[in-house]
C-alpha cells in the first residue's frame, strides 16, 4: 500500500506540473481545473495509503485494519472517476492493474486481520 500510495502521490505531482502536456497513450481531456482537481485527489489518495498502510503496521488494531480497507475502496474508485475526468473513460489496462493491486493487498489484509477486537 506504501509502495501504491507513493506511485499515486507522484502521479498527482506530476499531474499538477505537467497538466495536459503529460505523455500519455489516450490524449487528456479534461479542462486545467479538472486536471488540478483530479491531482490533488491523487495526492490526497496517495497520503491515505501511506498513512493507513503505516498506521496498520505499527498498530495491528481492527480500526487500522478497517482504515486500510477504506483507502482501497477510495484508490479503486479514484481510478475509475479519474478515468472518466481525464479521458472520458475508465482505461481498461489502467483499471485491471489497480484490481490486481487491490485484490492482492486484501487478500494480504485478510490473512493479517487483527485477532482481537481492541479499539
């Protein structure tokens, strides 16, 4: 989750610095204040992985175990919305990656939920 929420929180960067002239495959299509919102929404995505990702790590409690599950919610639904912002469509390849991503991680999640019910 680290690793993802870094990756995200570099997209955003690079969204806010570079707009529309970014290299992609499908050409952008959304306006500057869709692109700028669109890259605070990855930085804000991006710290919520870390910050619940670490938070689980340093305390294995079902509230920071709920936490995590709440950010892979938000990162899958951020990649379809963003999809939609930017192209006008969710990628597919974009999408299956961050599937894969998120299946892995809750597989990882499930098999290390808390065993106790403090906090």
């Amino acid at each position: 989750m680290i690793f993802i929420g870094l990756f995200r929180s570099i997209g955003g960067i690079s969204l806010l610095l570079g707009g529309d002239q970014l290299d992609t495959k499908v050409p952008i299509l959304a306006s500057a204040g869709q692109l700028n919102g669109v890259g605070i929404g990855l930085l804000i995505v991006g710290i919520l992985l870390i910050v619940s990702a670490a938070y689980f790590w340093r305390r294995l409690t079902r509230r920071s175990w709920l936490l995590c599950w709440i950010a892979l919610i938000i990162f899958l639904l951020d990649g379809l919305v963003n999809g939609f912002i930017l192209f006008g469509q969710p990628l597919a390849q974009g999408q299956i990656i961050n599937l894969s991503a998120a299946i892995i991680i809750g597989i990882l999640l499930y098999h290390n939920r808390p065993q106790s019910k403090s906090e």
